[in-house]
C-alpha cells in the first residue's frame, strides 16, 4: 500500500509542473478523495466480521396519545335527510342508533317533542354514535326563521338537551326571467325560489301591482342570497339587488343599510319605500294573475273610478296599503264588512266586502303598512268573492293605480359616497344579467 502511494504522488508531482495554479486546486481535491476512497478500501471488514458484531434488540416504543380525542374513538357520524312518510324511529335506525333509552328519552322529555312534530321531508338531521350504536349527539334543524336548532349531547353519562344556533355561510346567486303568464310562472321557470319572488313583489309594491300591472314580456334580474348550513342549503336571504322592467318602465332597488338606518334605494340613493302600497292584497301564489276591474254585476256600471276591484278566493289576507288608525270597522250598506283607514289626515282608505276582520282591527286601532287587517269575502253588494279597495284624498276618490304617492326621505349627501361604495358592484351584476337575458333574447 504505501509503494502505490509513493507512485501516485510522484505522477501528481510531474503534473504540478506543467500544470497552472487554478488546475491544481481542482486536482489536490480529487486527490483527498482518492486517497480516501483507498482508505475506506482498505479499512472496511468483510462481510464474516460484519456478521459478528451484529444482535437483535427489541424495543416497546410508547406511542404520543391525544387524551382528549379517547372518547371520540369508535364513534361514527352519519347524516340522513327525512324522507316523506319517514317516522322518528325509521330515521335514528338510518342514523346508526340502536339506543332504547336514548329513543325513550326523546320520547318523553318535553324539550325534544319538536323532532316528533317537526320531522318535515328534506331536513337534513346528523347523528353522533358509538359502535355499538349508543347516542352520543343528535342535531335536529327546527321550524322557524332563527335558524336554530335543537342538540341533544351525552356528557357525563347523561343526555342533555339545548338549542343552538346554526352557523350560516351565504353565498350570492344571480337570476333573471322573462313574464309569459304569472310571476310565479316565470320564477319556477328559472328555479327562482317562492321567497324570492315575493320579496321582490313586496320591494317594488309601491310602484308596480303585481296583480293587475304585469304585462307579457316584462323582465326582472335578481341578486339575492342563499344560506347554507353544514354545506347544505337552509333558506334564502336577503334580496341584495333586483331590477323589474314593467311595460318598459325601468325599476331598480339595492339593499343598503348604515348607522342611519337601512332599507332599498335606487342606484341614485332614492328611498324606494311609498307612503302607500299599490295593492292592498298580499302577494301569493293564490292571488297571482287574478282578475283586474270588474264590471259592477248589480249596478250594470263601470265602477273603476269610484275604486279598484280585485277578485280572489274567499280568505285571501288583505294588508293596510300605509301607516294609518282605524277609522271604521264595520258593516255599511253595499260594502258589506268594511274597513276604513285614516292616513296623515287627508288621506283615507276603504276596504270592502270583507269575510272578516283580523284580530284587534278596531276602530282607534294603529296600524302599519304592510298589517292584514281582513279576508277577501262577499258580504253587501257582491255576488262574488273580491276586495273593493278605494283611495281618497279629502274624501275625494282617486284612482289608486296612477295616483302619485309621496317617497320617503332619500339618503343624506353625507351617506352617498360609502352609498356608491356599495351600490356600484351590485349594479354592475344587474347589468350583466341583463346583457345576458337580452343576449339570449336575440
């Protein structure tokens, strides 16, 4: 071994001589290598010596265990939406639970007889349990507009039962349709939840009846929300933005609310809220595309100036057209049950033929627009069911569909620019589902 390494630094050295600098620093690191790679040749024992320093040790290794996930072990959570004809003990067997005092208890404890009474197709209920089929949890969605629901946890051994709120995530849809025969006609069409349609009757009550004013291509563009539960749809929300174009007419509302207050306004920051509705009866699927005025079956007469007649089936809830006390509730000749609001003083307006009255609708009693102060009847000079609806000013009748109707308040110059902030994204969607719809039009 060391003859050979004699002969090897004896050729570098002869090397080094005809060589530059900057190549023997490449050369002496190669050289270190080399003389390595011999060292470890010639260091390294054979396989037999290998074999002889080697055992076997076996060794139990604790392994890190989260303390706080050991009673979530062996649990299993299921989901399962009610199906029509579905009974409690149908769906906690869907559920995975096979727990006879759990059943027992819901059974019988007053604070759980919603999931009894409330087990309607398509809610969607989730179960904790363990593997034998023991309760650990149960969610229940509840009827009702507070999205809450009813929990019931194992803890300590025992059940115990709470409400909870859901927690609600919204995601923003845009939709845009065309009327051919109804409202409800074209919503359906486009998937346009009920909710929907009726608020936007409701935004716009001031300036269009939807009973009677709705013309064949009429158009509306829509942005609302849609709440999710758990990654599931619950319920709509608030409409955010919506356009209608009625006879050609332009109608636009965007949702705003500040320190100040909150409400719909047009793109120009103009309260779309009237100090009288267009239409006292309340918009639904069984008043949508009834009839328009009558002629007077008894009189032989033309009674649309005097009034405005509005046919539809006997109960259909009337609604104060504006903020007003009760000034008559009654019967009175012709007009059968009838009730009169008194409005700002000078304004009056007078509902006829009523089935009847709603609770508290009183003379003296204070109402506010949008109150169902009756049902749609037939009493006094009628022969069929229908609301006769008048709209005086000074005693004087005036035709409700064309009269002008006072505003609220527009939004203060200080709110217009936080306003515009929020207004300009929600226009921008409205004209692009109105480029869109007219595309498809063409």
């Amino acid at each position: 071994m060391s003859h050979e390494k004699t002969q090897i630094l004896a050729q570098l050295q002869a090397i080094r001589e005809s060589r530059p600098h900057h190549f023997w620093v490449g050369a002496m690191v190669a050289g270190v290598s080399l003389f390595s790679m011999v060292a470890a040749f010639g260091t390294a024992p054979d396989s037999a010596e290998i074999r002889d320093y080697q055992r076997t040790v076996v060794e139990e290794i604790p392994l890190a265990i989260d303390s706080s996930r050991t009673a979530e072990s062996g649990s299993f959570v299921r989901e399962e939406r009610v199906q029509r004809g579905d009974t409690v003990a149908a769906l906690l067997a869907r559920l995975g639970m096979q727990d006879e005092h759990a059943f027992t208890f819901l059974r019988q404890q007053h604070d759980t007889q919603a999931i009894f009474s409330q087990l309607r197709p398509g809610k969607i209920v989730t179960a904790r349990t363990s593997e034998s089929g023991e309760l650990l949890a149960l969610t229940f969605p509840l009827n009702g507009p507070l999205d809450k629901a009813l929990v019931i946890e194992k803890r300590d051994g025992r059940l115990h039962v709470t409400q909870q709120a859901h927690a609600l995530t919204s995601q923003v849809v845009m939709k845009s349709g065309e009327i051919q025969t109804s409202l409800f006609a074209a919503t359906d069409e486009i998937g346009l939840p009920d909710g929907v349609a009726t608020q936007m009757a409701d935004i716009f009550g001031g300036d269009i009846d939807f009973h009677r004013d709705l013309r064949k291509g009429d158009r509306f563009s829509v942005v609302y929300e849609l709440l999710f539960n758990q990654g599931q749809p619950t319920r709509t929300g608030r409409i955010l933005a919506t356009e209608f174009i009625n006879n050609g007419k332009i109608f636009r509302a965007v949702w705003f609310e500040s320190k100040d207050g909150q409400g719909y306004y047009t793109a120009e920051g103009k309260n779309i809220r009237k100090a009288f509705l267009r239409s006292p009866l309340e918009f639904s699927r069984v008043t949508s595309g009834f009839s328009r005025a009558r002629f007077h079956p008894i009189h032989q007469t033309w009674r649309a100036h005097k009034g405005v007649d509005y046919g539809a089936p006997i109960g259909t809830r009337i609604r104060a057209t504006g903020d007003g006390v009760v000034d008559f509730a009654g019967k009175r000749g012709g007009y059968g049950n009838l009730v009169v609001i008194r409005h700002q003083g000078r304004f009056t307006t007078h509902y006829g033929h009523l089935n009847g009255f709603a609770a508290g609708i009183r003379k003296g009693t204070r109402v506010s627009q949008g109150d169902i102060i009756g049902y749609v009847g037939k009493t006094g000079w009628a022969t069929g069911p229908h609301l006769h609806y008048e709209f005086r000013i000074n005693d004087v009748h005036q035709n409700p569909l064309a009269v002008a109707l006072p505003s609220a308040p527009p939004l203060a110059p200080q709110q217009m620019a936080e306003f515009k902030q929020h207004v300009d994204p929600l226009i921008y969607r409205l004209d692009r589902i109105r480029d869109v719809n007219l595309a498809l039009l063409d």
